[in-house]
C-alpha cells in the first residue's frame, strides 16, 4: 500500500515537474474550480508544497507552478466577482442555501472595506473565504483593481509560505540525514494544514465576537 502511493505521488509529481500541458491545464482547472468552490481538499497546497520540497524554491519547476497557480486563482476569482456583479442578489440569495453564514460573512467583509480594500480582500482571503470574498466583491461592485491586486497579495503570502515550508522540511531531513517516502512527508503536510487551520479558526472565532 505504502509503495503503490508512493508511485503515484512520485508520477502525478513527475508529470508536472516535467511541465506535461495537460498535466498542466488539469492543474489550473483544479485551481480555478477551487476558487469557484469546488472543493479539492489539500490538492493545490500539496502541489505547491512538493514541487518546492523536491526542486527547491528558486527552480524553473517552482516558477512555472506558481504561474499556473496565480493564472487560476485569478481566474476563478473573476469567473464568480463578475458573475455576481452581473447576476448581484439573485446569486446571493442561491449562495446562501449552501452557505448558511454568507451574510453574516458578508457584512464583517463590509465593515474591513472601510480601509484599503485591496487589504481587506487579502486579508480576508487569507482565512480561508475564497469564494466568499469574490461573491462580497461583485455584490459591492468593489472596482476590479483592487480585487485582482488582492487576490494576488494572498496567494503572494499563502503561496510562498508553503514554498517556504517545502524548502524547510527539505533541509530539515537532509541535516537529519533521512528521506521519507513522499507519502508520509504529505500526510505530515497535512496534518500540520489540519492543525493550521483549527487554530486559524479558533483565532477568527474570537475575534469575531
């Protein structure tokens, strides 16, 4: 079992190192899907994390990964702040049935705005909303500069430190002088995300209230 995952890491990984289009386009789709709220658990941040693990942060492989990452973050976040710009409370109103804390999302969204709006979308970003924050957008009818130089901030800082964090845990077990398979260095990866996020979660929780 350990083996037949490790096989198929190691060739999804090859596919994209090897800079394969349809590799490639499957990839941004993936991350434009993900922006539209789709959900791929751990797949966009696993990629960006192993293709650093593997090549180290300043390779082509890396530059050309965050390039496709950037392209369909962008995109899926313009697909849903135009659509919702168009469409404003009938989509709005279709969201919340799924979305159960849309609104309330939607108002400490507004109350951030106050500042520099290209701020408030990062940093909102940055707890995870994605799709909430192109939604809150189109509806405010925030103008599209700062929503794009947004959404590049967060994946600049989001990005990068798992860029950082791949190239980390790389001279962490070569100065402990082991490799792991790279099934197990990617259920560690999770499960520092997992950890990641509940405390991120707690922490917005309370500040929230």
């Amino acid at each position: 079992m350990d083996v037949w995952l490790d096989v198929l890491i190691s060739q999804a990984m090859d596919v994209l190192n090897q800079g394969n289009a349809i590799g490639l386009i499957t990839f941004f789709l993936v991350v434009t899907l993900t922006e539209v709220g789709v959900p791929f658990p751990y797949v966009l941040d696993s990629v960006i994390f192993l293709t650093s693990y593997q090549n180290g942060p300043l390779s082509v492989q890396v530059l050309r990964i965050l390039l496709v990452v950037f392209l369909g973050r962008q995109a899926g976040a313009a697909i849903v702040y135009w659509l919702t710009r168009l469409c404003g409370d009938r989509l709005i109103n279709w969201l919340e049935k799924s979305f159960t804390s849309l609104r309330s999302n939607l108002d400490r969204f507004i109350v951030k705005l106050s500042s520099q709006a290209y701020l408030a979308v990062a940093a909102t970003r940055l707890t995870g909303l994605l799709t909430l924050v192109s939604v809150a957008s189109g509806a405010l009818r925030l103008r599209y500069r700062p929503f794009f130089l947004g959404v590049a901030l967060s994946a600049l800082i989001f990005d990068g430190s798992l860029i950082v964090l791949g190239f980390i845990t790389r001279q962490g077990f070569q100065y402990l002088g082991f490799t792991p398979s790279l099934w197990a260095v990617i259920a560690g990866f999770m499960v520092v995300i997992i950890l990641v996020w509940v405390v991120r979660h707690f922490f917005f929780q309370r500040n929230s209230r």
